[in-house]
C-alpha cells in the first residue's frame, strides 16, 4: 500500500457514525499527515438544503478528538482544488459511493495535473447520517401520532 505525506478528506460528520470513523482510520492507514475538512452549516445548507442536526462547532470539535485526525480545518465551499492550493496535500481520500460520477471523474482530471491522487475508501453500508436523521423522523412523527 502506497504511504502519502499529506492526506485530504472531507465531510458533514453530522450524527458521528461508524462509516465516519471508518473513512477517517483508513486515510490515516494511507498518509502520515491527515487533514479533514468538516463542512460549515452555511455550505450544508447551500447544497442539501438542511441544516445539520449538530452545529459546525461541535462536528469540529468531535472530529478533532478523533486520533486520526491531525488538523481540521472548515469546508467552506466545494472548491477542492482551491483546498489544495491551501493545504498543499498529496492525496486526497473520499467514499466509495463517489467513484464513477462526473463530478469525482472531473476531479481526477484536474488533480492528476499537479501530481495528487484520489483514493477511493469503501462506503460503509447500513449506517449513513441521512439513514439516521430519516428514523429520527419517522420516530419524533410516530410520537407525535401516538400523543394526540
């Protein structure tokens, strides 16, 4: 397996989960530098038009404890190359569930022309904060039946 200096991921990391922590201890087997972008709740809201259930402080401040993680920084706009310019990494890692669509293939383009990788780490199925916050859902309405 192919040892980078520098790794980049992102992500919400709304409701930690286990796929969270899967993502970030397999980039971390992969570099010996891990940076992680937890998006702010201005840009998830710009995209998913939700807010997350945990506010921007507190997925930060979770992700940072993690031991895989060496430096979180906010993913304030999907600019992964602008990210790079920044951060300068070799490597940048995401879900499984990404690989083969325009938009990743599009990234693979533009990063192959200053020498970065994507690696592709496997989605963990079964766990998912949507998956979450769709019980949530489904359990606050059940309440809300049952009580009238």
């Amino acid at each position: 397996m192919k040892k980078y200096k520098v790794g980049y991921t992102t992500g919400v990391f709304d409701m930690f989960h286990i796929g969270h922590l899967n993502i970030l201890r397999r980039a971390k087997e992969q570099c010996d530098y891990l940076i992680v972008g937890v998006s702010t709740d201005e840009l998830v809201v710009s995209y998913k038009h939700k807010k997350p259930i945990i506010p921007y402080n507190e997925r930060k401040a979770i992700v940072e404890s993690i031991k895989y993680v060496d430096k979180v920084v906010p993913q304030i706009n999907m600019n992964k190359m602008g990210a790079w310019e920044e951060y300068k990494f070799d490597v940048m890692f995401v879900g499984s569930d990404w690989k083969g669509t325009d938009k990743w293939n599009e990234y693979e383009r533009q990063f192959r022309t200053v020498g970065v990788d994507i690696v592709y780490l496997p989605y963990t199925h079964g766990t998912s904060s949507t998956q979450l916050r769709e019980l949530l859902d489904r359990m606050i309405n059940s309440d809300a039946a049952a009580s009238k």
